[in-house]
C-alpha cells in the first residue's frame, strides 16, 4: 500500500488540511453545476426563498421537464454533503419530483444562484479545548399544505 499523502479532493470535496484544522467545501462542483445549468452569468442572491411561503403540488403552474428538474435536483442534494444551509430547502422542494412546476423549478434555480454567491464556503472542523454545540431549531406545525404534516428544520 501507498502513501498519498494528505487528502486533498475526494468524491468533489475539496479538502484543505492544516494543522489542527480540516475545511471542506465544493467549490469546483457548484462551478460545474453552473456550467451544466447554465448559469455562470446569472446574479446571486443574499437569500433563497421569502419566508412563510408554503409549497403545494398542485399551485396552478405550468408543469417543467421533471427530468431537467430531477437532474438539477440531485446536484443539489449531492450538494448539501457540505453545504447545510441549503439542505432544509432542498429537501422541501425534492418532495414535488413527481409534480414539478415551474415554481418549484424557480425556488430550485434561485438556490443555485445563492450558492454562486458563496461559492467558497464551506465546513470548517477544527480542534478546540472548549467545545460547545450550539443547534438551532424551527418547526412549522401544519407545515404542508397537501397533507398536513408538520415540517421541521435544524443545523447543529
């Protein structure tokens, strides 16, 4: 067996070691879904969706490519691996594959334009001597509108 080295991309994780701290992120991957989407020259956005707005299957759209949305949809899932911010919703929005209309495809390429404005973020694990986990909650009673159930949220 051979010795590599340090890691430094695995699976479209760019990894950068140092000593007593690891950052990961996907820089060259949300690159390539620009490209593949294009989207290189479309404008970022400070945020992804208003908030309270609520998503149903059937809001009276025009219905999309489901294959062009499913695609889209699976690199951002893909994505979320080291981009928690997002991962609320993309899983929102990937329960409408079999549905998708031109709302559900918008909300989806706006999260492609807030991820073009912090292309270089990513996650940062490093040592401490004072560790304290620190997570945040919100849960949305009723929150979908087709079945009533309740929706929640987290990032630790």
């Amino acid at each position: 067996m051979t010795d590599l080295g340090l890691m430094s991309y695995f699976l479209s994780l760019e990894v950068r070691q140092r000593k007593n701290e690891i950052f990961i992120n996907q820089s060259k991957y949300i690159k390539e879904i620009l490209k593949k989407f294009h989207m290189e020259g479309c404008k970022p956005v400070d945020t992804v969706r208003q908030p309270r707005v609520k998503f149903c299957k059937d809001d009276h759209a025009a219905k999309v490519n489901e294959n062009h949305y499913r695609s889209l949809l699976g690199y951002l899932m893909y994505l979320t691996a080291s981009r928690f911010d997002i991962m609320h919703i993309v899983s929102l929005i990937s329960r409408f594959m079999h549905c998708a209309s031109e709302e559900h495809l918008q909300i989806a390429k706006c999260i492609v334009r807030f991820i073009k404005g912090i292309i270089d973020f990513g996650v940062k694990y490093a040592c401490s001597q004072n560790f304290k986990l620190v997570g945040f909650s919100h849960s949305d009673l009723v929150g979908s509108i087709d079945d009533m159930k309740s929706t929640t949220g987290f990032l630790l």
